[in-house]
C-alpha cells in the first residue's frame, strides 16, 4: 500500500470516528427535552443558538404563522398537515410578508451534500423568535420533500429533535405522523398567542 492509499484509508477512518461521535453527541446532549421544544438562547447578531441549557423557544407574534416560498414542491401539503394535526391553524401560506420563509435552491440530487434540511431563527431583543428560515437541499423526490418540509416546519414553530420514536415527524430522518406530546407542545407553546 503506497503513501497516498495509506493516508487517504487514514482520513477515512478519522471522518467515520468523526461521524459516530457526532451522533453519540447529539444523543447525548442535544437540546432535545421531554417537553418537546426548541431551547434557545441570542447571540450577538440577533440569531438564535440551541442548547439545553437556553430558554424555551417563543413566538412574538400570533399564530398562524405566515409561511412563504416559491415554487417549493409539497409545501402547501406539509401546512395543509400539521394544521390537521396540530389541531389548529398553526401555519398559512402567504404570497406577501412571511415568518418563515422556506428556501430550496440549494445544491440537488448530484450534490455530495446529505439530504434534508436546516430551519434557523431570528430573535428579537427579548430573546422570541420574530422569524424563521428554512433551507430544503439535496431531496431527490416529493414524498422525500414533504417529509423533511413536515420536519422543517416543527422546527420553525418551536419542536426539537424526537431522539427516540423513530415514526416521529420529528425524528431523524423524519417519520410519518406527529406525536400528541408533541401536539400537546404546540398548543402550550402558541395558545397565548392564538
């Protein structure tokens, strides 16, 4: 084995370790939390950082929350679903001003990129969300988008990662149905705000 093959299985092996750490990491102490929201704190610029240690996630304004995007497959499904779910009218989509805006033009399919999604969170000097955005990239089907779009949209309205029921929305990668805990969460979460 030459030089180069001998380096390139030794960065192979150090990326692996990197990975399961990683995730062993996030099982571990992720903001994950038995009431099912988003912890976050405010840095500097305004935007927001999860930890266990931060506040529970809130909304500045009213629900529903305008959802806005153009041209991105499944989206008006994901909405159509989670206020079914939520048993509520948590998100509508909006052609004008928007609290999340939902963007997929990122790199596709014949990217090295992994499939799914990002959503991040802009807070007000309060430390409340005053908007959200939600990045789509690398999803090669619809039934994929709309699943990762389900997933996203949780977290834009305050939901973390679900570490332990697989078929939850919010687990990852995304399931198909959303949990009562995790409706429960919402409807505490926005119920003033309605």
């Amino acid at each position: 084995m030459t030089f180069k093959e001998s380096a390139k299985w030794f960065a192979f092996g150090a990326f692996g370790f990197l990975v399961v750490a990683g995730v062993v990491f996030g099982v571990l102490f992720y903001n994950a939390r038995d009431d099912g929201l988003l912890r976050i704190c405010r840095d500097l610029n305004g935007w927001a950082t999860y930890e266990t240690n931060c506040s529970e996630v809130c909304w500045s304004r009213k629900t529903p929350l305008r959802v806005r995007a153009e041209g991105v497959e499944g989206l008006r499904g994901a909405v159509k679903q989670w206020n079914k779910d939520a048993g509520f009218k948590l998100f509508e989509i909006s052609k004008d001003a928007a609290d999340v805006l939902v963007d997929d033009q990122l790199p596709r399919a014949d990217s090295k990129i992994h499939a799914g999604g990002t959503t991040s969170h802009k807070l007000d000097v309060s430390g409340c969300v005053t908007s959200a955005s939600i990045h789509i990239f690398n999803v090669p089907d619809a039934a994929r988008t709309a699943a990762v779009l389900r997933h996203e949209l949780g977290h834009a309205a305050g939901l973390a990662d679900d570490l332990k029921d697989f078929g939850s929305v919010m687990h990852q990668p995304p399931g198909a149905y959303v949990q009562g805990s995790d409706v429960d969460a919402l409807r505490r979460l926005h119920s003033a705000r309605r």
